[in-house]
C-alpha cells in the first residue's frame, strides 16, 4: 500500500479569519479510496483537534478548543457525483463546545429529492433510507475548504446594521413593543433572533423616530414577561383614544395548536407540547385590538408548523408539520408574517438575521421607511421566497393582511 499524503496549505488571510483548503490526496489505495487511519492535523490557530479518516477515508472535524461564538464560514464540499444536502450548515455554522459539523450528501440527480426530505424530518440519520431507495450520509469529501470568523456573539456584521437613515420628525405618540426570544429552556435556540430585535429596535429610534422611552424591548421572554408587555401597550395606547399607533415586534418560535391549528408564541419557558405555557395570537390580536388605536402593525418573525430556524421539527412536537391558521386581526391592524401554514420562517446566515426581519430592514433603509404597506408586503413576499429557493430551502412566503379595507395605501411612517 502506498504511502498516503496529504497536503495543507494556507491559501491567505480574509478580513475575519484564515481561509485552509485540506484534503488533498495524491495517492490511494488500490480501489481509488481515501486510506483509512490518516491522521489530519489542522493548524493551531483554527482551534480544531486532529482527525482520523474513517473507513470510507472520510474526515470530521471536531471543535473543542475553540472560542465559543466562533463562526466556521465559507464551507465547500465536493465529491464528484454528489451535491451538499443540508445546504445551511455551508454558509455560517456557529460553534458551541465541543460541536462537530455534519454535512449530508446524496447523488446530484436525487439532490432536490433529498433536500427536501431533509428539511421535512427531524433528527435524520446518515443511516436513514428514504422513498425510492435514496441514502443520505454523512461526508466530508477530499476536498474541504473553511474558514474561520472571530464574530462578537457569533453574530457577522450585515449591511442592514450599518448607517440607518436618521427620522427628521419624532413620533412620540407611537409605541413599540419588541420581543427577541433565542435561548429556550426545552427547545433549540432560534439564530439571531436577539440581533434581529436588537436592530429592529435601532430602526425604531432612527428611522422611525420613536423615543426610546416609548419602546420596550424583552429578550428571551417569559410567558409572564408577554403578558406584562402587552398589558403595557394595551394601557399605553389607551392613553392617547383614536391618536397613538403600536408596534409589536417579535422574533423566536411560534407552536401550533396541533388539535385547532391555532398559532402560538412560545416564551421561552414554554412547553411545545402545552398550548397553557404559550400565548396565542389570537389573544394578542383581541387584547390590543379591543384599544382604540389609530394603527397596530404586527411584524412576527416566526412560522407556526412546529419547525425550527434550520428546518428541523421542534424536539416537543410530533415531528409533522402543521398546517397553522393565521390569528384573526382586530381592530386598526396590519400584520405581517414571515411564514404561512406549514411553512418554515428560516435563518439567513450570511445576514445574522431572521429572513424575514434581515428584507423588512433592508426595505426600511432603502425606503427610508417612506412606503407604504402593500408595497413592503409585496416586496417581502418576493425577495424572501426567491432566497429561500436560492439557498435550496423549501419555500418561505411571508404573509400581510390588514383590517381596513384600503390597508394596502397606508404609510407605515
């Protein structure tokens, strides 16, 4: 058997980090296969613990001596024939301790066949066998680039967060409440949703010219801690009869009723599988809707099929998609959601943002927020389904209705 060599080599540096390509094989064995047993050491400054290839001379890489929030960017894989799965793990994989990244491939004429398995099952194993016979496995190919970034709270700066156009005029009769829930207690965290609401906030100061006093701005709520903020913009509002507008904000999971499809949000304390321990959005509607406010704009960045950022089902759920109904608006109210029926709301990695919450602040700053709602419902309704489609996700529609006839023709400043 011939001697096996592998050769590393450094291919420079980038603003957040080094880019190394391995993998590279130059001999193999008698069958054309990667040796087993090769021990693959990774450059002290990536933090990655050596690796042996296993029987089919594949290599996984273990973090364990990394700085937690790391985020590993910039991933390819190839193998002739084959095509990467799950697609998001490619683009921004932030470490935790101790993580080992998992890329699933299949055969390039069952890629689409097999992606959308993917994201439809929970806790898919490499050694799972789908309709038709199709495989899917895990593989880390002969060659096998990364890099990685040094990000504060494993979150990359995004053209959205930077240089926010600034309001002229101060609106201090409109109140916002802003809900940011990403570290649950018993499900999987939701990426980005505390930068999502940290943003949002900033958009509501400069651009639309709240005071700060007037917004509230929670993250990882309670049940308790919904409820509190909605009594408070409920009483907030009733202050001013017929001249104060209400913005509600929220970014995290959303939890069907799986018996009535009613959607729900969930604190994170909540229970997926205890509708009690969520707060429903048909309550939300009915509580502020009963005020009598001169507009309530709902923006939720979540979807209500039990599924999660990455398109996986929740761990307390039946591990199906439910096809969710929509909460009834009440009152002078727009809503828009990020997802419809059994749909998933997902991450855009390369934003650090919700899909959905990265094109409303996009639309915001390029507007700067002179449009009004039918334009940016038709604008987030495109521009998210066409990247859903583009990264190779099943498609996400964001969803926008209003109680007013004529809600299309409303500005939203």
């Amino acid at each position: 058997m011939r001697k096996l060599m592998i050769f590393l080599m450094l291919l420079g540096t980038s603003a957040y980090g080094q880019m190394v390509q391995y993998g590279k094989v130059t001999e193999m064995d008698e069958h054309g296969n990667l040796l087993a047993g090769t021990t693959l050491t990774v450059p002290t400054e990536h933090d990655c613990q050596p690796t042996q290839s296993d029987s089919k001379g594949c290599f996984r890489l273990c973090f364990d001596k990394h700085r937690v929030g790391d985020v590993v960017s910039q991933i390819t894989a190839r193998k002739k024939g084959y095509e990467v799965v799950n697609i998001h793990v490619t683009r921004n994989w932030t470490l935790t301790t101790a993580d080992t990244l998992r890329i699933v491939m299949a055969p390039k004429n069952k890629v689409k066949e097999a992606r959308l398995k993917y994201y439809e099952l929970s806790g898919l194993s490499p050694d799972v066998v789908l309709p038709d016979g199709l495989s899917l496995y895990e593989v880390e190919s002969q060659l096998f680039a990364f890099h990685i970034s040094h990000y504060e709270n494993g979150v990359a700066p995004s053209d959205v967060d930077v240089d926010i156009p600034v309001a002229e005029e101060v609106n201090d009769k409109t109140f916002a409440v802003i809900i940011a829930n990403e570290d649950y207690q018993r499900e999987q965290n939701v990426p980005f949703a505390k930068h999502d609401g940290e943003v949002f906030k900033e958009y509501c100061t400069r651009l639309l010219g709240i005071p700060e006093e007037n917004i509230h701005w929670v993250t990882d709520a309670t049940l308790n801690n919904i409820r509190y903020e909605v009594d408070w913009l409920e009483a907030t509002l009733a202050a001013y009869p017929g001249e104060a507008k209400g913005i509600f904000y929220y970014s995290g999971h959303g939890i069907p009723d799986e018996t009535s499809r009613s959607a729900y949000l969930l604190p994170v304390d909540g229970y997926g599988t205890n509708m009690a321990s969520s707060y429903g959005l048909d309550e939300l509607y009915a509580q502020l809707g009963s005020v009598d406010a001169e507009l309530i704009t709902y923006f939720v960045d979540a979807c209500f099929s039990g599924a999660t950022r990455e398109g996986e089902m929740m761990a307390e759920t039946r591990g199906v998609a439910v096809n969710s109904k929509a909460g009834e608006l009440q009152g002078n109210a727009i809503a828009f959601s990020a997802a419809r029926g059994n749909e998933t709301a997902f991450a855009y990695d390369e934003k650090s943002h919700g899909m959905f919450t990265y094109y409303l602040l996009k639309k915001l700053k390029e507007s700067r927020g002179n449009l009004t709602a039918g334009e940016l419902a038709d604008y987030l309704g495109e521009n998210v389904a066409r990247m859903s489609a583009l990264q190779g996700m099943k498609t996400q529609r964001p969803s926008a209705n209003g109680t007013m006839q004529d809600w299309r023709t409303i500005k939203l400043k």
